[in-house]
C-alpha cells in the first residue's frame, strides 16, 4: 500500500510541476496577445501619431521654421559660452520683463486670468 501511495505522490509531483511551466506559457501567451491588441488599437485610433514624447515624432531642427523659433522665445542664451556678468545682467533683465507681465494681473487666482482675451484666444460670436 505505501508503494502505490509513493508511485502517486511522484506522479502528482510530476504533474505539478508540467502544470507549473503550462501555466507561466500560457500567462506569457496572454500577455503578448493582450499588448499586441492594444498596440493595434493605439495605432488605428492614431494616438500614436499625437504622441509627442517619442523621439520619432518630435519636428527635427530643420522642419521649424526660424521664425517661429523667435516667436515662442523672447530670449535665447548660448548653451556654450561661459557665464559672465554682462549675460547674467541681460537674463535678470528679461526675467523680470515676465515678472512684470505676472505682477501686472490684478487677481492672479481668479477664473479672469484664464479668460479668452487673456489667453489670446478669438472669440466667436454667434450673432453674425
């Protein structure tokens, strides 16, 4: 009797340890399968094309044009040149330009700031 109870508890041993490996190939299968949809469904929506935070799809220098470089940047240091006194004092006078700009809101908290004419947004009406 203690025979046939050794032949069952190695054979369930065995088996234990089949199921074990199954289970972590059937796991690594479900999860290719789930992030293979989910890639296919983040390309055909096209959020991948908005997606800025991938290197790929960031404009390269040559795509921006320089004017619009001036337009988005009041002030532009070198990244090269070493730090001096004349470039610290032309940095602390356009800092504060934006500090002004910030300090000339009467109420820098309130829903105002954040209005269209402030932003700089048109406004439409529908009145036309």
């Amino acid at each position: 009797m203690s025979e046939e109870n050794n032949e069952q508890n190695n054979a369930k041993k065995e088996r234990g340890g089949f199921n074990l490996v199954l289970m972590g190939i059937i796991a690594i299968i479900i999860a290719m399968a789930t992030t293979s949809v989910s890639m296919a469904i983040y390309h055909n929506s096209g959020d991948i094309y908005l997606d800025r935070s991938r290197p790929g799809f960031l404009p390269d220098e040559e795509e921006i044009d320089d004017d619009e470089k001036k337009e988005d940047i009041d002030f532009d240091f070198s990244k090269v040149d070493k730090l001096n006194a004349e470039t610290m004092k032309e940095y602390l006078e356009n800092i504060n330009k934006e500090i002004e700009e910030v300090d000339s809101y009467k109420n820098p908290f309130s829903a105002e700031v954040l209005s269209d004419e402030n932003l700089g947004i048109p406004v439409e009406t529908g009145a036309e």
